[in-house]
C-alpha cells in the first residue's frame, strides 16, 4: 500500500508540474464517431485546439497520418519550433478492436505503452475531435484532447459544437488552449 500511495503522489506531483489535466475517478467513456472510415481519415490535420500538453513547445502543430499495408497508421507530428526549426516525430497508431474502429492506439517510443487516441467526432473534411484518456487504477486521470482541421482555421459555428461534445464528455473546455496556427509558411 505504502509504494502504491507513492506512486500515487509522483503520479499527480508529475501531472500537476506539467499543468496537464489530472483528475479524480476513472476516465470518462464517451461516445465515438459511428461508422468511422479511417481512411477518409487520412491525410493532413492541424491543431486548432488542445488541452494542455506541455511535450508539445511549438506552433503550427500538425500531424499527417498514412495507412499502411499492414492496417496500422503511422503518424508525422510535426511543430515550428521558436527557434525557427521544425520538430517533428513519427509514432504508429492502430486499432485495437476491429468492431471499435474509432478507439485508436498510438505509440512513438517502442516499449512504451500506447496512449488512447479516441476519435469523438470528424467529418473527414474540415473538423476533428480526438480524445484521450488514462487512468491509473481508476482513481485518478489524465486527459488530453485536440481539435483538428483540414486548413490552419475553423469557424467559431464547429468549435462550439465540438465544445459541446467534450463538455458532454466531462471535459472543462474552459481548459482549452488555441494554437497559434499563423507564420507557418514553413511548414509543408
Ligand atoms: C471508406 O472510405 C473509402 C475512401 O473514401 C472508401 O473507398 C471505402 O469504401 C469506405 N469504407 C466503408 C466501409 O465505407
Ligand atoms: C472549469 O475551469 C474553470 C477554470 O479552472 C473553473 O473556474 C470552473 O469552475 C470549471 N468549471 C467546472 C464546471 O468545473
Ligand atoms: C503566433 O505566432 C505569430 C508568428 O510567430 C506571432 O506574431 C503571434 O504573436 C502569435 N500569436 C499568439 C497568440 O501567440
């Protein structure tokens, strides 16, 4: 009991540090987009909001993501760093669950548990809702969610609606933080 309450306590110490999302109780389940067709999903996404992530320090965030012959995605996150370089990783998500085609996994370091990567909601073309969720031993968890488009902007008639949604899935969206998408010529 007494290394689990240690754990417990770097566990919230280490989410509180990195002003992540950290909270009581076991995840949330919400419901994810119907019918969902990854491969409509494919192709360029950038970030027009997001709940903090501090492993993310740049602007212009996007992730480009490619189905492979094998049924797995892989993922090219990239960011404009202020130093004016690009960073950029490359992960590999998949579905897990055939029949839960929208419940993703995603990993960038081999050994490395994946992280949940749930799309809420997409119509492919312009927006998406992408939720993730961890929870240690259902007393305590860690979320995290993005919006993403298709172009470096999104009308303020979708961001609402998609606040909706993650309120509807217990997200404070008062927590949400707008990327800076402007001076990204750069990127490709
Ligand atoms: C998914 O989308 C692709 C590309 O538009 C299409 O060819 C395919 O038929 C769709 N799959 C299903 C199950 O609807
Ligand atoms: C949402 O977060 C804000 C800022 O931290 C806080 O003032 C507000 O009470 C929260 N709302 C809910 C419903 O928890
Ligand atoms: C976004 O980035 C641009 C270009 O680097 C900068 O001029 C602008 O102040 C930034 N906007 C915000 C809200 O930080």
């Amino acid at each position: 009991m007494k290394a689990f309450q240690v754990l417990l306590a770097l566990l919230l110490t280490a989410a509180a540090a990195d002003g992540q999302s950290f909270h009581f109780g076991s995840c949330p389940q919400p419901s994810v987009q119907e019918d969902f067709n990854i491969t409509k999903y494919m192709g360029t996404w950038y970030e027009i909001e997001k709940l903090p992530a501090k492993f993310e320090r740049g602007k212009c965030n996007q992730a480009t993501y490619s189905l492979l012959v094998d049924g797995t995605v892989n993922v090219h996150n990239a960011e404009l760093l202020s130093n004016g370089k690009i960073n950029s990783i490359e992960g590999v998500a998949k579905v897990k669950d055939p029949s839960q085609p929208a419940i993703l996994g995603v990993s960038f370091f081999k050994g490395v548990p994946d992280a949940p990567y749930w799309v809420l909601s997409t119509d492919y073309q312009s927006y998406a809702l992408v939720y993730s969720c961890s929870d240690f031993f259902g007393l305590l968890h860690i979320d995290f969610a993005w919006i993403l488009a298709r172009t470096r902007m999104l009308t303020g008639d979708i961001i609402s609606k998609l606040h909706d949604k993650l309120a509807a899935a217990g997200v404070n969206v008062s927590h949400l933080t707008v990327s800076n998408q402007t001076g990204c010529d750069i990127m490709i």
